[in-house]
C-alpha cells in the first residue's frame, strides 16, 4: 500500500490526541487521508483536531476508551454507518505505570493490560471485520515499544512486559491476515518525547482514578527526540508490505538487542531430531 492510495480514504488513529498517535495523523492527513481521531481526553482531541486543521481533509474526533470492547465495536459500528471504514487503521494508544509485577497493585496491573493488550485486541476485532469487506489494500499498524526487544529491565517492567504481549499481537495479526489485502506494521520506537509518563491523567474510574503527576516528573522523556521521526520509517514500512518497524532513539538498545539474542540461542536444546 502507498501512501498516495491514502487520498480520500479514511485513517483512523487511537490515542491520537498527541505524542506517537497525533505524529502519524499528522503524516497520514499531509498525504491526504481523512481522519478519525480517537483519544479518551475530550480537551487534547479538541486542540489535535486543530492542529490537523492544516491540512484540509475532514477530521473526525471520537472518545473512546479501548479497553472497552463494547464501547469500540459501537465506535466502528457508528463510523461505518455513516460510511467510514478506515483504510489505515494504526492501534497506538498505549499507557505507562511504575508499578511493578511482583508488587503492583491489582487495578494499575489490569489497567496497563486493559489498554496495552486488550485494547490492541479490542480494536482489531471492532475494525477487521468492515476492513476486509472493503475489497481493496489497507493496513493495521501496532504501536509496541523498543522494550519488546530488548531485556525487560530498568524502572518499567510492567509496561515491558504489557508491550511484549503488544508486539505479539501484532504478529498474530499478520498471520491471520496472510491470505487478505490488509498488511501490517509492527512499530517498536525507543524513548521518545511523549506523555506516556503521565498516564495516569486519563485513568478511568474503575482503574483507581486520574492522577496528574507534575511536570517534573517528565524531564527524562521531555530531553527525547519528538515522535515526528516516526513518520519517515513508518511510511517506508507501509509502502514495503509491512513487517516490523524498530526505531532506535537510544544509544545501547541495539547492543542489549544482540546480546538478548546471543544468549537465548547459546541456551537452545533441540530434541526435535531425538526418538524416545
């Protein structure tokens, strides 16, 4: 799929509002897309539909909440009666937590899950089904995290681990989707300058409750590149078929890559060759 096929198709982006989400509207609107905008924050959807305005295509901004099955299946449901079936569907949103495996507690855990895993899945089956009916190339784009290839380390593990399951999914995607005109792109960027610190600003209710940290908190991702590198990448990948997209924005992932690698296949035994 080209870009260029994009002009007068419909895209649709969730957590859209800004960081990695609003990077690609944006690209995707410059080649001509309309586009469907969809974030949980009513004020960022607000001043991202602005920001798009540039580009003269007709904008669509819809609160959703992914982890909510039933509230995706009626977004898609209701875009597809007015006749949007986007063409692109890129499934970014994405939260972070500092809360710890071992430890965390049970409503920030099913929270990073309900939205990094379940969400992935909740709006693949909400849009996959009207995708495929539309008789011609499209494409489903993951947005997983240069943590699903490397060792799950440092303060995150949590997140890690939830991108892990991410990527994952979007390897079962392009398997069920072989046989189909829909590829897809498995996005794994490193650390960039996005909000995903705050996370917590946007955390419904039934998962503890917002919480809006101060700006402090984010000096390490405000110091990262801005996700706009993003778009040159993705849009390679696209027009190549799909597959995975890995952006490197730190100095020491490929080196963690390789040694990751090197020491699961010094640690492999195969039997398959051995009767009993």
């Amino acid at each position: 799929m080209k870009y260029a096929d994009l002009k007068d198709s419909w895209a649709l982006v969730t957590g859209a509002a800004d960081g990695i989400g609003l990077a690609l509207a944006d690209s995707f609107a410059a080649a001509g897309a309309n586009i469907v905008l969809v974030d949980i924050r009513a004020a960022a959807l607000q001043s991202a539909t602005e920001q798009l305005a540039k580009h003269g295509v007709e904008i669509r901004a819809e609160m959703a909440d992914v982890s909510d099955r039933e509230a995706m299946i009626d977004l898609a449901e209701r875009l597809a009666s007015d006749s949007i079936v986007p063409r692109m569907l890129w499934i970014n949103a994405g939260v972070g937590a500092a809360a710890r495996l071992s430890d965390g507690k049970e409503k920030a855990i099913r929270w990073i899950y309900d939205v990094n895993l379940f969400g992935t899945i909740w709006t693949a089956q909400a849009f996959i089904p009207a995708m495929r009916e539309l008789g011609m190339s499209a494409h489903i784009g993951v947005t997983a995290s240069s943590a699903t290839l490397v060792p799950v380390d440092g303060p995150f593990p949590l997140y890690a681990a939830s991108k892990y399951a991410t990527a994952a999914v979007g390897e079962g995607l392009m398997s069920e989707l072989a046989d189909t005109e829909i590829d897809v792109t498995i996005l794994c960027p490193g650390l960039l300058n996005t909000g995903i610190w705050n996370s917590g600003r946007a955390r419904p209710d039934r998962f503890g409750g917002a919480r809006e940290l101060d700006d402090s908190a984010g000096e390490y991702w405000h110091q990262a590149k801005t996700p706009d590198i993003l778009t040159a990448p993705v849009k390679a990948t696209v027009e190549s078929g799909g597959g995975w997209c890995v952006v490197q924005t730190e100095p020491g992932t490929r080196g963690a890559f390789d040694r990751r690698n090197a020491a699961r296949a010094a640690q492999w035994t195969d039997l398959s060759n051995n009767a009993e």
